[in-house]
C-alpha cells in the first residue's frame, strides 16, 4: 500500500517559498527589498562605524527575537529591529 505524497507546491512545479519570486507568497520583510539578516548586518556594521555593537538574542522557549546595543558597559534592549534603527538615528543625530 502505498501513501498519498505531499509536493513541495500546490502547483508542483518543484518550487517552495524560498525559492519563488511570486509577491503574494513572500514575507513583508523581503518584500521590502531586503530580508531581517541583511537589515541586520547592514545595521550591525553602521553601529560598528559609531562605536557600538548590535547583537541579536534569540529567545529558544517561543523564538522571539529581540536586540541588544552596547558601549563601555552599558546596553539598550529592542523587541524589534525598527527600534534599534530609530536609536541610531537619534544617535547619529547627535554627532
């Protein structure tokens, strides 16, 4: 006997979300043009050039993800990286 196969797509053309390049099935983060990981770096390496440092904590119990900016000791929590984008702007403000 023999089980029904699940396909990668509903339309079996060997494509999954990752792959595809059809709006409708992206995140809103990559439709934006660039993906969490590369706002991050991109934002890690900003925060290196004013002397601070970026690091992302994922939390294992439910996967939230949240940021964490640091200089001389002291650290600035964010439940989301558009917080820690708007603390370098005021940063970068200030210089």
């Amino acid at each position: 006997m023999v089980d029904a196969q699940k396909s990668e797509s509903p339309a079996a053309t060997g494509l999954n979300a990752y792959k595809t390049t059809s709006a409708h099935i992206l995140p809103a983060v990559q439709k934006q043009g660039k993906t969490d990981s590369a706002a991050y770096l991109d934002l890690q390496q900003r925060f290196s050039k004013i002397g601070r440092k970026l690091t992302r904590i994922h939390r294992v119990r439910d996967g939230q993800i949240s940021y964490v900016v640091m200089r001389f000791g002291e650290s600035r929590y964010f439940p989301h990286l558009h917080g820690a984008r708007a603390y370098l702007k005021s940063v970068e403000a200030t210089r």
